[in-house]
C-alpha cells in the first residue's frame, strides 16, 4: 500500500546527545556505569546502550532510583533531574555524567530566575514523568503542575507575580487551551512556552501532513511523552485515526482497511531502524488491504 513518510520525524538532537555521551562513557569507563532512569523512552534503546555497558536502572522516581545505586558512574537522562538529586548524587560518591537536553536546562534555568525574582510558577507538564519532577525541583513550594484545563479550574495560585511554563514535550494545542484558561484566571500571568522546537516541528508536520492520509501509525515506545502527543495531534487535530506501534510486528491490518494511503511518523527517541522496518512492512501490503 503508499506509504506517505512524514517529514521531520524521528530522532531530535537532545536524544541523539544523550545517547551518544552514554555511549561513549560506557565504552570508556572501567566499573559500572548506571543510567538514572531510561536514558530515552524507547526499550530498543535501552537494550542498545546494554551493549555500551550502560545498565539502566528504573524506578518511581529519580531519588528512590538513586538510592538503587552504591558505586561507579550514574549519568542524569536527557529528561533532566532536580538540584536534590544531584547532590545525593555527589553525597554518595558517584562519578556524575550529566546528559540532559540543552532545551531542558534551559527550562531549569528559568525556573531558577523566576524563583529568584519572587514569581509563583505554573507549569503544565505529565503527572508522573521524570521531566516535571526535575524541574519542580527547583522551585518547591512555588510551582504547582498542572495538566489538564480543568487542574487550573483546581488552582489556588497565591497573590504576587506569576507565570505559566512548560514541559518540553506537550501538545501545542493542549497547551495553548491551558495557557488560555490561565489567562482567564489571571490576566498577569506572564507566558514561557518552552515546548521544544523539535517537538513543535514533529507535532505540526504530523497534524498537516495527516491531511494527506487516510491512517496514520505513529513508531514509538508507550512511554514516550512526545510519541503519545503525536497521536493525540493527528487524532484530535487531524480528525484522522492515529495507532501507536513499538515495532511492525505490532500493526494490525484492520486498521488498514479502506486506507488508500498511510501517514508514518515517530516519536523523538525512536530508533530509525524501527521506524524503516515499518514502512517496509506497510509498502508491502496489498492495496486495498485483507484482514488476516
Ligand atoms: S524532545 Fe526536545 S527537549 Fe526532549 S530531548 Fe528532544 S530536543 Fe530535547
């Protein structure tokens, strides 16, 4: 059946320099060597910095993961991590290799400003996910996380200056209908959009391009905060149906039936092999395509 490859997709820079700091200290240190938490969400590459002598050790958080580790080397993932963890980090004597993305330390040093000048912080991220907890770290007491539009309905944000940011991986459109809300609330809300680029770019060309489709597969890993946005865009914003795979093995042709041509896009921490050996599998579909 046409494939129609939508453009950009895949890997982002953050994830590719993650990987490869990883990669370069596991072939390169002797003793273990830890990541602090999946280094990306994706278990393929998981398995691939196994072979680079990275063991990734998982847990609730990043405190109680830590406290996982007793020796060696821990390298911080490309979500970022609090200023807490870090300091338990060289108060347990580990060797500390920091690999969080250039777009999320940025975030973390807003914060950090924003806290020095007195602001009470709103900041729409996932409940639950490794990049909020980091960077809430920098602010307790003056940050509050929300993540749907009836969270702010819940806030009860203190008098004085305030702002809205973000996590780097959220929907443009959820969060522009939760930043809308907030201004409702409280019209002096100063706004610090930090969706990433590479986030913004995938999210759109997803939701344009899906136009052009009748089914749209979307190659990531259940976790991936930015794979499951893309599927939510082109479902919500598209008005097309959207599946999320892990690999080929996992498509099902009944999702197919009907479709003249089927978007492929992937998530930021999707391994380009993956993402390859689906569109092979889809290019070789009959067309129209039989349920098995
Ligand atoms: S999705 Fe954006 S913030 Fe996250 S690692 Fe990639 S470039 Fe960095």
């Amino acid at each position: 059946m046409r494939v129609h490859f939508i453009t950009p997709q895949g890997y982002c820079h953050g994830v590719v320099r993650a990987m490869r700091i990883a990669k370069q200290i596991g072939d390169s240190t002797d003793g273990p060597v830890y990541g602090l938490g999946q280094m990306v969400h994706n278990r393929h590459m998981i398995d691939d910095l196994a072979e680079h002598h990275v063991d990734t050790v998982d847990g609730p958080d990043r405190l109680k993961i830590l406290e996982q580790i007793q020796s060696g080397t821990v390298i911080f993932t490309a979500h970022g991590v609090s200023p807490q963890v870090r300091t338990r980090a060289l108060e347990k004597g580990l060797r500390v290799i920091d690999a969080t993305c250039p777009d999320v330390t940025r975030t973390h040093d807003l914060v950090k400003m924003l806290v020095a000048e007195g602001y009470y912080i709103v900041y729409i991220g996932r409940h639950g996910h490794p990049e909020p907890e980091g960077v809430m770290g920098n602010a307790p007491g003056r940050i509050f996380l929300v993540e749907t539009v009836g969270e702010v309905d819940q806030l009860d944000l203190p008098e004085g200056k305030r702002a809205v940011t973000t996590q780097t991986t959220m929907s443009l459109w959820d969060t522009q209908d939760i930043i809308d809300r907030l201004k409702e609330r409280y019209p002096d809300i100063e706004v610090y959009n930090e969706i990433c680029t590479a986030t913004q770019e995938r999210q759109t060309a997803a939701v344009e391009q899906a136009k052009l489709c009748d089914v749209v597969i979307v190659v990531g890993d259940e976790r991936s905060s930015n794979t499951n946005r893309l599927v939510d865009a082109v479902r919500e914003r598209a008005g097309k149906p959207a599946y999320r795979v892990d690999s080929a093995s996992e498509i099902r042709t009944e999702w197919l039936q009907g479709a003249s041509v089927v978007g492929v896009t992937s998530g930021a921490s999707t391994k380009t092999q993956i993402t390859r050996e689906v569109v092979r599998f889809l290019e070789a579909l009959p067309d129209p395509v039989e349920t098995r």
